[in-house]
C-alpha cells in the first residue's frame, strides 16, 4: 500500500536524494511539515535532504520546487533532514506502517533549560500511515502515540534524549466515506494506535542504531557531483536497499 520512491537532484554542487510518497486522494494527514503542516486532506508527503549547514530562509518554498520538479500537484507534506534518506527504515505492524530517515546529531530533551552550542547533522522524520479513517481528535491522538514511541526506541536504543530539536512527524489516515464512522481513538492501546505504535517503534530503533554505526566515521553523508541511475527508485521499501526493521 505505501510506495515510496527515491529521486535525485543536483543541489549545493552535488546529487542530493529525496523521498516521495504519492499517496494520492482519500488521505487525511496530520504533522509538523514546513511545508503542508497541520491537519487536513494532503495527497503526497515528500522528505528532502539538504547539506548539512542547510542555510536558506525559505525552506516550504524550497520544498515547494522539489515537490514541482517531481510532478506533485495539489495539496501535500514537505520535510527536510540533513540525514542520509538513503538509509531509511521502515517497519509494518498490522497494516500500520511507519517510514524514518534517522539523523541524532543533536540528542536534546523536549524540556531541556537550552540547546547545545554548534550545529551537528541531525533530525528524525517519521511518516505514519494507518489505511482506516480515523477522528480528528484520534488523528492527533495518533501523533501522540507515534512521538510517545519514538521517545521509547531511543531510550532502547542507548539515547538520553527524546529527540533532536528539528524532529517532524507526519500520520496519514484514510478518509472516511459516508455513511461510515471513523474510528475515535489513536492511543497506544487503541486498535489502530497500538500497531502505529510498534511500527515506528522498530523504525525508529533500527534507524537509532544504523545511525550511531555511521557516526563513528561520520564526516557527513556520502555525495556525488552527478545525478547516476542508481538514485532513481521506484519503491525503497521493496527494493532491498534499505534497512527493514
């Protein structure tokens, strides 16, 4: 059901990848997205990478264009992250499905008195599919539910930290037809919350321990100055050349 596709462009003098979900009509998404944030129908969610240092002003008009120059119309989510989207992973639970792109640069609490000095490489992006329709009040539960399970999987996976300061979720959930009740509740022993739960949280965790073992050399993520064959993807999750977790 979700099929995301990988595309390359040359951006900052190098081939920067992205990833690109064209859920298409009949999807109902909640998030935090620079571009497409908040609630309501959205047809695409797409997550950039930038260069680490990303530094322009306009980052929902950047995303604007890339989205554009891969054909997306209409309404939809943009994310950005200086990690490695090549190194993604996803994990399903149930028929919930949950995609991360992983960079822990900054570990930070959400409560904590100020952020570190300097700049290191970092963010977690999380999009959550549920295929049912869901509330609106039980669409936001679901962002609850998804972050309360990221903060899990770091905890396990050796962070003391909750998140990095630019984390950004995105839970897509079906549109309801008429006639038809959407399911009221998205907390984490709900149906549909519960499996969103263990979802990302197995992404997330195989995303936090990928990532620490490229920290160890890390000097940012591997580039190249031309757009190869190898960058277009037609489904990442299918295809064998990312982690499953």
């Amino acid at each position: 059901m979700v099929r995301v596709q990988r595309a390359g462009r040359i951006e900052d003098g190098a081939c920067r990848h992205l990833l690109v979900w064209r859920a298409g009509p009949g999807w109902r998404m909640a998030g935090s997205g620079v571009l497409g944030g908040g609630l309501g129908e959205r047809h695409w969610v797409l997550n950039a990478q930038v260069r680490a240092g990303y530094g322009r002003m306009d980052p929902a008009e950047h995303l604007a264009e890339l989205a554009a120059a891969q054909g997306l119309s209409g309404p939809g989510t943009g994310l950005m992250t200086a990690a490695e989207v090549d190194a993604c992973t996803w994990a399903e639970d149930g028929g919930a499905t949950a995609v991360v792109t992983t960079g822990i640069g900054v570990p930070t609490w959400a409560a904590a008195p100020d952020l570190p000095s300097g700049y290191v490489p970092g963010t977690i992006n999380i999009l959550a599919v549920v295929p049912a329709p869901v509330s609106d009040a039980g669409l936001v539960n679901l962002l609850t539910t998804a972050t309360e399970a990221k903060v899990q999987a770091l905890l396990e996976a050796g962070y003391d930290c909750s998140g990095t300061p630019s984390d950004a979720l995105c839970v897509a959930v079906r549109t309801a037809l008429p006639g038809r009740d959407p399911e009221p509740f998205g907390g984490p022993r709900s149906p549909w919350g519960s499996r969103l739960a263990r979802a990302v949280h197995r992404a997330v965790l195989a995303g936090a321990r990928a990532d620490r073992e490229r920290r160890a050399g890390w000097d940012g993520p591997p580039t190249h100055p031309a757009t190869l064959p190898g960058c277009a993807c037609g489904d990442v999750l299918t295809a064998g050349t990312m982690a499953v977790a």
